[in-house]
C-alpha cells in the first residue's frame, strides 16, 4: 500500500503526560522517529547539529519562515524555535511515522500547514488529576500550580481543533489508543488512493 | 465517553465479499447490528415485518423520501428500496455500530445524506483475484463475468469517495482493519467533544 509515515502531532496540556507516550511510542524505533527542532539559539555543552536541534543563523531561519519551509515556530528569549519541513518530509518517505511533540499553539500551526498531518490531543480523565499530577511533583508553589491549571484550562479549550482526543488514563491504553488511530488513519482513501490506481491500471 | 454507535457504511464491487466481511463482524452481537430496509414490495412467505424489511405502501415510503427519512433509496422492478434513518438512528442509540452493507450507488448516497456515517470501501487485492471470484462461483456464463468485472470497475473507480480503503485479501486482516477504523473513529474529535466539555464543567 502507501509505503509512506504519518505526520503525527501529540499535543495536550501541560503535566498531561505527554512526554511519557511519547518515550513509550518511541521504543519502536522501526515505527517511529521524533521531529529535530530547528533553534538560533547556540547549542550547549554535548549538543550535537541534526540530533538534539539544528543550529541556524537568524537569516537561515527567516528563509525557512519565508520559504514556507518551517511548520511552526516561536520565539523565545530573543530566539527563534521551529519545526523544519524538510526534515519531516525525508523522515516519513523512510516510512517511519514522525512525531511532533509539541505545545498547543504549536501544534495549531501545524494543523494548519500540514493539513494531512494526524493531530492527537491528550486529556487528562479529569482537571482533578491534572492538578495532582502538577502537584505532585511538589515542585512548585501554589501559585504557580494555579497559574499552570489556568493555561492547562486554556488549552483543552482548544482541544477540538485536533483530529482526535485520547484520555491518558493509563498508559498502555492511551499509547494503543495512538497504536490504533495510526492503523486506521493508514487506511484512509487519502493514503489508499495510489492502492486504487494500481488495481485499476491493469484494466 | 460517547456511547453512541456508530452508522457504517460498507460497500464495494460485486464478488468482493462484503457479504462474509458482515456476517464476521455480526458475531459480536454486543456491537454491532445490520440496518433493516424499507420496501414497497410484498412480503415472501415466512418474511417478518421490521426483520427482514419494513413493508410500507407506496404512499408511506413516499411520505419518507419527502421529510428526509430514508439515507438512501432505490426503484427496482417498480417498487422502492430504502434504508429508514429513524431505524438507524434508534439503533445507533442503543451504543451499537449500525452497519448498511449497501452497493455503490445507495452508499454515496448515504454518504451525503448521513455525514458522521463510517464510509468503508472493500477492494479485492486485484482485479484477476476478483475475476477468479466471480468465475468461482461457476454459475455464470463468460458474458456475465465480464459484464459483472465491467460494473466492478466502475465502482472501483468511486472508491475514494469513502472514508477508508480495506483491502479483502485475507478474510481476517480485513475484519481486523475494520475493527481498528471504529476503536479510531470513537476517538475522533467530532465524538469526543461531550468528554472534553464534561471535563472543562468542573472549572
């Protein structure tokens, strides 16, 4: 059939748990690749250019800005952050599903400028758990959990600008709920429309 | 989350085995159910009411055509064919996925008629295997494959109007890829948003 990976943005709120799905996902190094963000910040100690970020000048990034060549990006600090699309264009003609873990605001932008990618919320089962979840890591300060409860709040507001919503529950569920959504989405007529040409050029 | 089931459309070319596609996916009882259709025709010896059809007079299958009460519908020796949505619409309700195993011109119609239906298209893996099919059976004359091969690849070609392409190559994959299309679909944003709104109550 279609030989090439999904555009996969798991996205959700903050404390979420999104980074352990991910991690889990990931143990199928066949199946799965994570996206390599591009910075103009300058790498630290031990960071590698291609593995942990690529390193750009400010102008190399405003050409990729300018030349559509950037999914999403941000500033911060002063620094430019992004997703570059050629890189996850490459990724998925190996066949290999990329993952692009990624913040809200992000991830409505690359709803937006990869309209085949396959964009999954996470939820917490309840904003009880969530709290816990912040609070547990007892961390931070009242306030400062308050404040993260708020933006959380905001951005499951926006959860229904996703393709699908999935429950972080528990784990093994969640990870074979994003297992079953990447099945399914490889048989949509989007994918399977070169799978129909074949068929019928033997007619 | 939602409880509700789901409308399934499923359909593909003559000989393609839909048939025994349906009757596996009927063993599990629990979820799902098969669409009962409406007729004008009279009921055969041993035929019941509201199992095998709904017998309506012509008058009353009219009265639904006109208050869009049928999802699809057909004339055949003079007398209608239709699928009723009041009957899917209870059924869905009851949390089971309705499945309307239909031909290609009543399922593109169902598509527009009814836009949550699950629109599923089932492909044999080539037109030889769907040929070896239709010779199998041994009933019919050479004309009569090749007038039937010439329907199939019509409606081969209406394929990408659906939502998903399954290929019927073995009698299990397929039921399983059908099985994954409807734990994906239930994730799907459109049947999540009741959950997403349950969760933000609590604010």
């Amino acid at each position: 059939m279609n030989k090439e990976g999904l555009v996969l943005v798991i996205s959700g709120p903050s404390g979420v748990g999104k980074g352990t799905v991910v991690k889990e996902l990931l143990k199928s190094q066949d199946e799965f690749a994570v996206s390599v963000s591009a910075t103009t910040r300058n790498p630290r100690e031990g960071e590698q250019h291609g593995k942990d970020y690529f390193f750009l000048k400010k102008d190399e990034f405003v050409d990729l800005i300018n030349n559509d060549k950037v999914l999403e990006y941000a500033t911060y600090c002063d620094n430019y952050y992004g997703t570059p699309r050629d890189y996850v264009e490459q990724t998925i003609q190996t066949g290999k599903n990329i993952i692009l873990e990624i913040e809200v605001q992000g991830a409505l932008q690359v709803i937006k400028s990869c309209p085949n990618a396959v964009s999954i919320f996470i939820m917490p089962q309840t904003l009880a758990v969530l709290q816990d979840r912040l609070t547990g890591r007892g961390t931070e300060t009242n306030d400062v959990i308050a404040k993260r409860m708020h933006t959380a709040i905001g951005e499951i507001k926006q959860a229904t600008k996703y393709n699908y919503v999935v429950v972080n529950d528990s784990l093994d569920d969640c990870v074979n709920d994003i297992k079953q959504i990447i099945k399914a989405e490889k048989l949509r007529t989007i994918r399977m429309e070169n799978f129909v040409k074949e068929v019928l050029s033997n007619v």
